[in-house]
C-alpha cells in the first residue's frame, strides 16, 4: 500500500524539516541512541507520549525487554506484558493483523471494536496501568533481510486521540523512520576509513545479509556474488571480485560482524546543475510541487529527474536516494538551506 499523498495533510516546512532530521540523526547519533533521537524528533510534529519500537527477524515470538525499546516508558513494561499471558497473547494477535498488511499505519481501534477493547484483558490491565489510551500501530518488513519493524505510536487518557489527519502524517514519516534506522545500523558499523561515495552492508562471519543499501545489492547480485540474502564472502575478501569492487572489513564486540562497502570504477557521476539543484532540494526535504516550483518547471519534469537519479545512483526509492545524498556533499552541500 502506497503511502498518502503529502498533501493530504498540508506538507509544510515543519514536515520538510522532520524528515531532513531524521535522516540527519541517522548520521549522528550512535545505535544505542537512535530510536530515542529520532521518536524525540517525531512527537515534536506528532505529538506523542510514549511509544514502542521492536525491530527483529520474526515477530511471532513473544517480545522481551532485550529486543524491544519502550519510549518514554518506565522499567518493567515489557516485563508487566509477559507477566500477562492473555495480554502477550492479544499483542501477538494484533501484530499477526498487522502482518496482513505491512507498512500500513492503523488506529488500534481499527483492529479491534472499540467494546471489545475496553474489555480486553490488554487494555485493562497494561494500557490503563501505564497510560497507553490511545495508540497507531503498524509492522514493517524490510525486503532485503526479513528484519521485522513493530511499531506504536501512544498518547495518554489526558492527551487528544489520533485523528485521521494524524494517522496520514504518521504513515507519511513511517518509511522515513524505518530507512533513517537503516541508515543508522549502517553507519555505526561501517569501516573506521570509509569512502563516503561507498555503497554498504552489514553481514555476518557466514555472510549472511543483516542490512544493505540496494545499490549495494543492485551491484553484486548480478555477478553471482549474493545468493538467497548471502554474500559470497570468501569470493569478495579472496579477489574473485576485485575487478569491481574495494573491500573492507572489521569486527565488532567480538560477535563476528563484518561491514562491507564496495566502490565500483564507473562511480563518478557528473550531473548537470539542473540535477544537482533537483538534489539539493530534495535533501531539504520538498516534495515534487514544491521542487517544481523553486526552479520554475513542471512537476513531471521533476518526476522525470528524478528517475535519471536512481538510475544514476543504482536506487529505487525518494528515501533511499535522499540516504545516499546526505552523504555526497560535492552534489549537495553549498545549496543546503542555511540553519
């Protein structure tokens, strides 16, 4: 399900701003921190008073305090919830609704007939005891590596319930929170010398994918070298590929977590200026009107570029290239809006 259209809900400056800052934080701050920066950033445009966050390869299993980030939240709420077979239970439920349809943001009063809910074992006693009132929910699943993405957004009994208008917005920013975490787990684990012009991944002693940039995917897939979500590790480290690609390689906390970037020869790109103020403007954060009206031609023009530049730069979504902008500053960095 493709997201609603910005202007559902007025894409403004603020809303242009969040979303550079999201990806912005993504650069900065380390993993251990990530979520809480960036939920931070969110509920200044969406206000929200808590909020969970649970990332892992399946969601079927019940959630623990060590895979699961409660924001805003006191100790011991992941615990109280395992504690309450039948509220483990209803989570599991919703979450099992939520996988029918991935990547889509829904009022928990959706899912469940607002009677039936203020009955329920889950909202007696776990919502009331921590003020979780009113709530969107939604469950990513990442395409490149399966990883899961459960996610809430809460207010309490004193705050206002989510509007439609809310609802919009959160789904707006959702692929934007989830391709920032991206970013994040890539940059903390990338090599101590790492080529910002370098396409990532984050693999395993076995070379299992953990996280890839898609051009990092869309480079190596065709030469054999990733197979069902494996790199040929080996092959990449052994010179099989030294034809197209540079390696590097460290460890991390002993779990034998490797980072990878490749460089191929062809890299250097050279844009017209059109292209490069096309990008500027869409690492500021404006949406296709609003690009089409700074430089005074049409939005299919822009759409237009835009499809030369995930040509040029091997992606296939807005986030991924704005990712991959942010790190380019010889395209991006004198036309940057002034803070």
């Amino acid at each position: 399900m493709e997201s609603p259209s910005p202007l559902l809900f007025n894409l403004d400056k603020d809303v242009n701003d969040c979303v550079r800052d999201f990806y912005r934080i993504a650069y900065e701050q380390p993993i251990g921190q990530f979520k809480h920066a960036v939920l931070d950033r969110f509920s200044q445009l969406l206000p929200i008073d808590a909020g969970f966050w649970i990332t892992r390869s399946e969601l079927e299993s019940p959630f623990w305090d060590d895979d699961s980030f409660a924001y805003q939240l006191p100790d011991g709420v992941m615990q109280h919830y395992i504690d309450h077979p039948l509220v483990a239970a209803q989570a599991q439920d919703i979450t099992i609704a939520l996988l029918a349809e991935t990547n889509t943001v829904r009022n928990i009063l959706e899912l469940i007939p607002p009677e039936e809910w203020l009955k329920s074992d889950m909202y007696i006693h776990h919502c009331k005891k921590f003020d979780l009132e009113y709530s969107l929910v939604a469950v990513s699943c990442n395409p490149v590596n399966q990883m899961m993405n459960s996610m809430s957004f809460v207010r309490g009994e004193k705050n206002q319930p989510f509007t439609e208008q809310d609802k919009a917005l959160a789904q707006f920013l959702l692929p934007h929170l989830l391709e920032a975490m991206r970013i994040n787990i890539l940059n903390v684990f990338r090599a101590g010398d790492s080529d910002e012009k370098a396409f990532r991944a984050v693999v395993d002693k076995h070379g299992y994918i953990f996280e890839a940039e898609e051009s990092f995917i869309n480079y190596l897939t065709p030469l054999g070298a990733i197979t069902d979500n494996h790199l040929d590790l080996d092959g990449v480290s052994g010179g099989k590929y030294q034809h197209l690609v540079r390696f590097n390689s460290s460890q991390r906390n002993d779990n034998g977590i490797i980072s990878i970037e490749v460089i191929c020869r062809d890299q250097h790109i050279e844009l017209t200026p059109r292209k490069r103020a096309v990008c500027s403007l869409l690492v500021a954060g404006l949406s296709n009107k609003q690009i089409a009206q700074q430089l005074f031609i049409s939005p299919a023009t822009v759409t237009n570029h835009l499809k030369e530049l995930y040509k040029a730069f091997s992606v296939t979504s807005r986030q991924q290239l704005i990712a991959y902008l942010m790190r380019q500053k010889d395209i991006i960095l004198d036309a940057l809006p002034k803070t």
